[in-house]
C-alpha cells in the first residue's frame, strides 16, 4: 500500500510558529479534509506535502515513484498557451509521454524513411498503451466541458481569474496521481461544477487531501478529517458531520477538565488570600503552582468565544424597491421591466450562473450603479454594510486593534450592553495576543476576516455580502452565521455555498440570464433538487417522433376514492388552517407551562405537514378534475 507520512514536522513565518511537532500518515483510500481558522497554515501544510516548500525541520516519507498533484489557490499558468496545451503542460509521466509523442509524429512527417525516428514511435506507441495515455486527451476535453470551458483553443490570458482556476483543476484531475491535494477547489464554480467536482472524486481511486469551505462537498467526500489549532493537528475518522461530533465530545471533555482546574483554582485562591506566615518549600510550591494555573486558565478564558447580538440601526418600513427597471451591458440583458419589494426582516439568496449579474444587482441596491430606467428606491432610515469580493484598501503599517477603532471603539448589544473592538476580534477568532499585530503580517484569508469585522462593527441594518464564503474558513463562517442568526435587520447575499445559503437565505433571487429573474420562497437545497427534477425533452420533428407519441393522450379520469377525496379536500385543507392558528393564539397563552407548550408546539408541527400533503394533493386532484 501506497502512503506518505509526515513526521514532526514544524514550520513558522517570521515570529510566527504556525505547527510544530505535527505528525499525520495518508494512506492509499484516504479522502482527507483539512481545516482550521485562516492564518494557523493550512496552505502552507498543504505545499510541504505537495513537496512545493520545506518544512523547518521533520521527515517526509514517501516510496520514489509516489507521485502528487497540487492545486494551489493561486495557480500560476503561462498566458501563452492554448486552454488545451496548458492542461497537457503537467510533469506527470503521461503528459510528458504524449508532449514527447507528438512531437515525434511531428518528426516522422518531416522524414517518413528515418528508421531511428520510426522505431522511437514504436517504442513511444507501446509506452502509451502501457500508461493508458490514448484516453487522456479526450478525458481532459470532457473534464474541461464539465468545468464549463469549451472553447479548448482559447488563449490562457484572454481567461478570467475564475476560468484560470478551472483550467488548473482540469490540469492535475487528469493525471490521476497517487494523491490529489486541492486548495479551495470549489472558489468560483457553480453548482453544476461542484456537484460534477464531487462525484468525480468520490470515484477516485487515489487518496485526497483538500482544503474548503463548502462543508456540504467536505462531507460528501471526505473519510477523514485533520484540523489544525494552536499548532496542532488533530485527526478524525468520518466525514465533516463526523469531525462535528466528535470535536464536540472532544471539547466537552476538555470542559470537564477546565471545571477541575477551575475548582483546584478557588481553593488555592481561597489558601493565598489567607496568607502563609512561613514560606517553607511546601508553601513556594503551592505559590509556583497557583501561578501556573492561573496562567493556565487565563489562557483557556481568552479562547473562549463571547456570544452576543448586536444592535443595528433602527431600520422603518420601507426598504428597497426595483419599479419597472431594465440594465443591459452591451448586448447582455440583466434586467427587463423588472419590479422588486424588499421588506424588513428579509433573508434573500442571490443566485445564477457566472456573468447574469449577480453583482451587478448587489451595486444596484448599494447606489453603486444606477439602472439604464426605472427606479430603485431605498429608504430613509436605510444603513448599508456592503461585503465585496476585493477588500477595501487597508494601511498595512496600522495594528488590527487600531483598523477596527477607526470604525467603533465599542459596539452594542440588543440587550444594552458594550462590547469593545478586542472582544469583538476575539469572537471572529483573533486570540488576545495578536491584536497588535500589523496587518501587513495577516495571511489572505486573516485580512478578509477583519474586512468582515470592520464593516459588521458599523452597526449596518442592511447587509449586502458578495460571495462570502470564498477565502473564509469554516470557523469564521460558523461565527458569521451565528451573527447573521441574531442580526435583526436584512441580509441580501450573494453565494454559490449551499451550506451558507441554506443557513441564512429564506427566499431565493434567480437571475436566469437574459432579462429574466425569478423569486422563490424556500431553501437552496430543495430549490437545488426541483431543478434536478427537471427533464429537458428534446424537440423532434413529426417524421422523428413516434407515431403513438402523436396521439392525443387520453384524458385521465379521477377514481371513485379521488372523487370522493376531491370533494372533501377543501374542508380539510380550511380546518387544518384553522387550527393552526388556534394552536399559535394558545401558545401565546401558555406562560411557564412547558408541558403545554410542547404538546400544541408538536400538534403544530403535525398539522403544518399535513396540510403541506393536502396542498400537494389538492394541486394533482384539480389538475385532473379540469381536464
């Protein structure tokens, strides 16, 4: 069995140790997913795996003919090549096999009687049956249509950011190495590509090692789970949901040993307050071990997470309003005549494929850019916090403390209460320690995390976030929509992320392209699996189609049970209304009763789903009762 393992291994930036002593194995199945907050090194233990950096000191142990595959989050492609040559352009053995095959068949055109260059094809032929090559450059054409490129000729440099990082996913999925490590795959792919993306590997025969934030594609293709804290790596067996639950017990059990440590402290409080008259080496003992644990708990304090809810500005009735507005770029339609309430209290998810102006909408809500005519209207009372894609331009030489107090020295909670810029950046994960720390010293994804704060500490009552889940860890998107849970005013995203979108958006905004737009009432998910539903019927011209299929199909005629259930339906449909409504004014009543409480709350919930079967019902009976 094929492995790699990694032994003691320790790196650090500058004054920064970000693992030291980490030992972890990946063996041949292993679908490993790594996370942890941005800044503690997971791209970093990423390219000392991949062999692109060195680690300080440690062991890597791998067999010689044990072949990688790195995606990095940047990747770096030359803008000369064609889409095709720049996916043929790796150093796995096939590609350099069929680089060196062509340009032999180049050679053979130009002198078909060379006897040296007939017998190199020859050998050259047998190495690719060998390898399997035949197969790899139809299998790159199909990776890159279900990646959405088709156009293979293009030049690299003529492609956005977005298509470049598609061309370098394409580029190592084929070359089917012994392990795959991916940084942040799914940044930038809709979901018609991240769900080919992840039943792609889950087919893989080779192990994995992925970074990403899109927890619903770590849990679908991931058996183990590494999370790196305080310089430490942590392993888990199971997918994300298992790395969930387990981490959970895990913390519980350090929670239970805090509750000691936390006891042991008060009695050794209770001993210094008393004082000790004769410090023998007994008493200094206990005086040492006071301190340390003192120290300890201060330690455990500064890491544990502050939970409030903040108080926004006061937001009126009225909130944004689209009348009659059209905006075309060029010869794309993004709107037509298109009329729009947003209301208080709104959850709106934002969606569409690339280029149906997603963001265009997001400008147009925050005054960025105007509409071509028609009008959007914002009310008075109205704040806006808007989350780009590329953060504002930050003064690199000023300390996150400093950066965050340009906004506000303190914030307030919706229970009255003051909560200071530090604690604020400990709850987005900033430990006491590095709160001076220079911004010009915070990785990527650090730097986002506070552009995030800054504007959340403007006390907003309207969120406007363009792809919020890109470059920010799994961490920061729990504490996020912990937030966003709490927050009173309206959210209006834009995101590809199923879990984020499902987490935070009540309705959905579908850009189809063109002009025409969608509004829909619901999750991402169930929205996401209604589209699946879908069957495109292709057309066919009377000479193709079959001849029963020309026949009028026989009109459907209701049974005597569906009859006799069609008749009775509308009563049920208003009696389950009815008391479900009772059952709201009855709780309202309900005080301290919890037993109460609970029973009409699960009445309620029966009812609700049985009158989402009745609607169903209702909506199949009509349909045949009309025929």
């Amino acid at each position: 069995m094929k492995m790699i393992s990694l032994e003691n291994i320790y790196k650090s930036y500058g004054e920064k140790d970000l693992f030291s002593g980490i030992d972890f194995t990946i063996a041949e199945k292993d679908r490993a997913g790594l996370i942890g907050v941005n800044g503690t090194g997971k791209s970093s233990l990423l390219k000392i795996v991949a062999g692109v950096d060195l680690p300080d000191s440690g062991h890597i142990t791998a067999p010689k003919d044990y072949s990688i595959a790195y995606l990095s989050q940047e990747p770096e492609l030359n803008p000369d090549l064609s889409v095709l040559e720049q996916v043929f352009a790796g150093d796995a053995p096939v590609l350099k096999l069929l680089r060196e095959y062509e340009e032999t068949l180049l050679k053979l055109n130009e002198n078909p009687q060379d006897q040296n260059v007939q017998e190199r094809l020859f050998q050259q032929q047998k190495q690719m049956d060998a390898l399997n090559a035949w197969e790899t450059s139809t299998n790159a054409k199909t990776v890159l249509t279900k990646l959405g490129i088709e156009d293979f000729n293009k030049a690299v440099g003529e492609l956005s950011g977005g298509l470049k990082k598609r061309v370098a996913l394409a580029q190592v999925l084929i070359q089917s190495p012994d392990l795959l490590i991916l940084d942040e795959p799914t940044n930038h792919l809709d979901y018609e590509s991240v769900k080919w993306l992840e039943d792609y590997l889950s087919k893989y025969q080779g192990a994995l090692l992925i970074v990403t934030h899109d927890r619903y594609f770590l849990d679908a293709v991931t058996n183990r789970m590494f999370e790196l804290e305080g310089g430490k790596l942590y392993a888990y067996k199971g997918n994300y949901a298992a790395f969930l639950e387990a981490k959970a017990l895990r913390e519980e059990n350090e929670q239970a040993v805090i509750e000691k440590q936390k006891n042991l402290y008060r009695r050794e409080l209770e001993w210094i307050r008393r004082g000790a008259k004769a410090r023998t080496t007994k008493q200094k003992a206990r005086i040492q071990r006071f301190d340390k644990l003192d120290d300890e708990l201060s330690s455990v304090k500064a890491n544990e997470r502050l939970d409030m809810s903040l108080q926004g500005s006061r937001l009126g009735k009225q909130v944004f309003e689209f009348e009659n507005v059209n905006k075309t770029y060029g010869e794309k339609t993004i709107m037509n005549s298109y009329d729009l309430l947003i209301k208080p209290g709104d959850r709106i998810g934002i969606i569409g494929r690339n280029g149906t102006g997603k963001s265009t909408f997001l400008n147009m809500l925050a005054g960025n850019i105007a509409p071509d005519t028609g009008e959007v209207q914002v009310g008075q009372t109205v704040k806006i916090a808007y989350y780009t894609q590329e953060s504002e331009d930050m003064d690199e030489n000023k300390r996150m403390i400093e950066y965050l107090k340009e906004t506000a020295q303190v914030v307030e909670t919706s229970d009255g209460k003051t909560i200071s810029a530090a604690q604020m950046l400990e709850r987005f994960l900033f430990p006491p320690y590095s709160h001076g720390t220079p911004i010009r010293k915070l990785s990527g994804g650090e730097k986002r995390r506070l552009y995030l704060l800054k504007i959340l500490m403007s006390e907003p009552n309207v969120l406007l976030l363009d792809e919020p889940t890109n470059n920010l860890d799994t961490q920061t998107l729990t504490v996020l929509e912990d937030y966003l849970d709490d927050f009173s005013g309206v959210v209006i995203t834009v995101s590809h992320d199923r879990y984020f979108l499902d987490k935070v958006a009540e309705q959905l905004i579908v850009l189809r392209g063109n002009g025409v737009i969608e509004s829909i009432y619901g999750n991402y998910s169930d929205y996401l699996e209604k589209e699946n539903q879908k069957q495109p019927v292709k057309e066919k011209s009377d000479s193709e189609k079959p001849k029963q299929q020309q026949e009028k199909p026989k009109k459907k005629k209701m049974t005597f049970k569906e009859t006799k259930e069609w008749e009775e339906i509308d009563g049920k449909i208003e009696a389950a209304e009815a008391r479900i409504e009772e059952i709201a004014a009855e709780l309202a009543k309900t005080g301290s009763d919890f037993e109460k409480a609970q029973s009409l709350t699960q009445e309620s919930d029966d009812l609700n789903q049985q009158l989402e079967y009745l609607i169903e019902r209702w909506s199949y009976l009509s349909e045949i009762a009309d025929q």
